[in-house]
C-alpha cells in the first residue's frame, strides 16, 4: 500500500484563455480550457500514482462541508482509496488563471478551513492505523487552522515506531519541527515566503546553504527546488544540480507532484538510486509543465523526456 497525507487540500479550477486582462470578461466554451479538480500536494501524487499502474493507494486528510463531498467523490473517480475525518467548515477553492498571450499564470487561493481538536486527534489514530501495511509514506502541502505545528513531527514520529521511510514536502513551521523526527527525504516548500527554516534565500548560495542546514537538523536526503532546477544533496554530502534543457512550460501546477510520484516510482521498480531517481521525477514533472495536464497519463511520456535531463555534481 501506499499513502499520502493532505491536510489542507482543495478544489482547484483551471482557466486557460488567450489574454488576462482587468476588466475583460472571459468566456470558456469547452472541457480543453476549464479543469476542476480535488487538489493538494500528496493527493495529486497518489492520483498519479494510480495513473502509474499502483492497485492501492490511500489518502488521508481532512475535507469540510457539502464541498467535501462534492470533494471526495471527484477523489474516489480516481480510484483513490479516501481516508478522510470530516469538518463542519467548508473546505477551500484554488483558482488558476493561465494566458497565452503574454504567457503569464494568475493562482487566487482560498484561505484554510477550521479543524477541531477532536478532529485532529481523530486523524493520528487513523494514520496510525491505516499505515501498518505501507510501503511508501508521503506527507506534503500545509496544514489547517486549527492544527499545530507539531502535526507533522507527531506523524513521521509514529512513522518511526513502525519502522517507516518519510517522504516530507513542507514549509514554515511545520517543517522546522518536523526535522526532528528525521525524515528520510524532505522537499522544503516556501515559494510564499522565499524562506527556509526562517532564513531567506534569493542566490545558490543561499539555497545551498539551507539545504545543509536542512540535513544539519535531521533530513537525510534533501531535494531543494531552485527555479526550474532541484538542487540534490545526497546523504554522502554530495551535492548535485538537476536541470531541464530544450524546453517550454505552459503550466507548473501538478509538476510538482509529479515528480513527487515519479521520484517513488522509479525506486519501486528499479531499486534505491537517488540521483536517477530524481532525473526520472524530473522528467515527469517536465511533461506536465509542457502540457495542459495536470495529472500524469503513463511511463512513456517520462521516458520521452529523460534525456532533456541533466544532472552535474558541484563542488561542496
């Protein structure tokens, strides 16, 4: 089995038009360019997951109101085995607007929803219950309000106990606490603050800087976006820089989670390889990024784009 844990996750809508412009009404007329989706990072991995050939896949997490049901069906039409603590607020809506002309991506995002002590507590006795027989652990995306901090810490903790790898994309505070349970693999998110455990980062030099701080603190592996790259800081204190070449984004929402997917996938079939593992995550979020897609079809599209690939190892 394998699970994934969405705290906060969404109904998100795409809107792909020619131009966005104040003022100027928008019309869509067809399924092409109007996508409406359950949403949030863990849970668009195990929808790709299941797209990948994987028979049971769970995802646990909180959903609110008459949209989580709304919510939960879209889930399950994936084939997505839902583990879900019901909240009396309703949950939240992302919208993303994408032109073409000039090419340019417009993300309006809801604030969270309210989650209660009782239904906190709740959702550690299902994790605990529910991850006996997994053999790949993802927790990703933000947190709700009502939730603290230490969630994530608490999670991988009881990880811990029943002898089970860690894959952490987090930000903020959850994140800080969180290493001290020592995740295996974690994927710092802060994109909204530009800020890695509390330290802002703007050159490589300070991304590479936090990515060892991140291992300093309790992360094995770190794989660090930076830009369109991902620098790699292996557990030998190695340090690599994965880029994509010869290539054209249209959409960056779901690559992410793509290559969170594809980063499992690789190691289910071939064996642990960090570096390779990551050269075919990155190739699978390069395929979505270059479509209008959001959820990855299969192992042909990755395998067409490895070779746009690259992976150099720098000085440390």
């Amino acid at each position: 089995m394998i699970t994934t844990v969405t705290l906060n996750p969404s109904i998100d809508r795409e809107y792909f038009i020619d131009e966005h412009k104040a003022m100027k009404d928008q019309y869509i007329y067809d399924d092409e360019n109007l996508k409406v989706y359950p949403g949030g990072k863990g849970l668009i991995a195990s929808i790709n997951l299941k797209n990948l050939g994987y028979s049971d896949v769970q995802n646990i997490g909180f959903v609110g109101g008459k949209q989580g049901l709304y919510f939960e069906k879209m889930v399950q039409d994936y084939k997505v085995t839902t583990n879900y603590v019901y909240t009396s607020n309703e949950m939240r809506n992302n919208i993303k607007i994408i032109a073409s002309t000039p090419p340019s991506n417009t993300l309006y995002n809801d604030y969270t929803y309210s989650v209660s002590k009782k239904s906190v507590k709740e959702i550690k006795k299902r994790f605990k219950r529910s991850i006996r027989e997994s053999d790949l652990i993802m927790i990703a995306g933000s947190i709700p309000d009502g939730v603290n901090f230490d969630i994530y810490y608490e999670l991988i903790e009881i990880c811990n106990e029943l002898d089970k790898d860690v894959y952490l994309k987090a930000s903020g505070e959850a994140l800080n606490r969180a290493l001290k349970a020592k995740p295996k693999f974690v994927v710092p998110y802060f994109k909204h603050t530009n800020k890695i455990l509390d330290v802002k980062v703007e050159n490589r030099e300070d991304y590479i800087k936090m990515g060892k701080e991140l291992q300093n603190k309790g992360a094995q592996y770190v794989i660090m976006p930076f830009h369109t790259n991902r620098l790699l800081f292996d557990v030998d204190n190695s340090l690599y820089l994965l880029s994509p070449e010869d290539y054209c984004i249209r959409n960056l929402l779901g690559a992410g989670d793509a290559y969170n997917a594809a980063f499992f996938d690789y190691i289910f079939q071939n064996g642990f390889d960090f570096l390779e593992a990551n050269r075919y995550a990155a190739a699978a979020a390069l395929d979505i990024a270059e479509h209008k897609i959001v959820f990855l079809k299969g192992r042909q599209e990755i395998e067409e784009s490895i070779d746009n690939i690259t992976i150099e190892e720098l000085e440390v």
